[in-house]
C-alpha cells in the first residue's frame, strides 16, 4: 500500500511541477533532494552535462518500496533530455 506519508511528499508543487514535464531550476531540483532527506525518502540522483544536441538534465529516482521505483528526469535546459525512460 502507498504510504500517505510520502503521498504527502510527493504532492508539492514542486514535484507537481516535475510531474508536468515543467522545466524546473537547479535551485527547486536541490530543494526536492532536501525535502526527501528531510523526509527519509530514499532516492538516487543522475547528473549529464550538456551536448550540442541535448542540454544538462538530471535524473531523480524516488524509491517507494523495494520492488516500485519513480523516475522523473530533469531537463535544465529547453530541449529533449540524455536520460531515456526504461522499458
């Protein structure tokens, strides 16, 4: 079952924006990383810097339990990202 406690979590506006595929700042993605440590929400980060063809993005995988993984990925500039979903 979903834990109410990190539905609470997940619920912000910021991770409302992620969600939304909205670009986010460096700034907002560090203070969703302090919010999940804040939280104890284990998590794991990704960072690819910038190409001619694709911007700097990051990758957050939030861990909901052991078998169940959200991945959202970050774009920090216009454009489509290094980061692919998984199959």
């Amino acid at each position: 079952m979903f834990d109410t406690h990190l539905s609470t979590v997940l619920s912000g506006t910021l991770f409302r924006k992620l969600f939304n595929n909205e670009q986010i700042t460096l700034f907002e993605f560090n203070f969703l990383t302090s919010v999940l440590i804040n939280n104890n929400v284990p998590f794991d980060t990704a960072f690819a810097s910038g190409t001619r063809k694709n911007p700097a993005s990051m990758q957050l995988t939030i861990h909901i339990n052991p078998s169940a993984t959200l991945v959202l990925v970050v774009s920090l500039e216009p454009g489509s990202s290094v980061f692919s979903p998984s199959p």
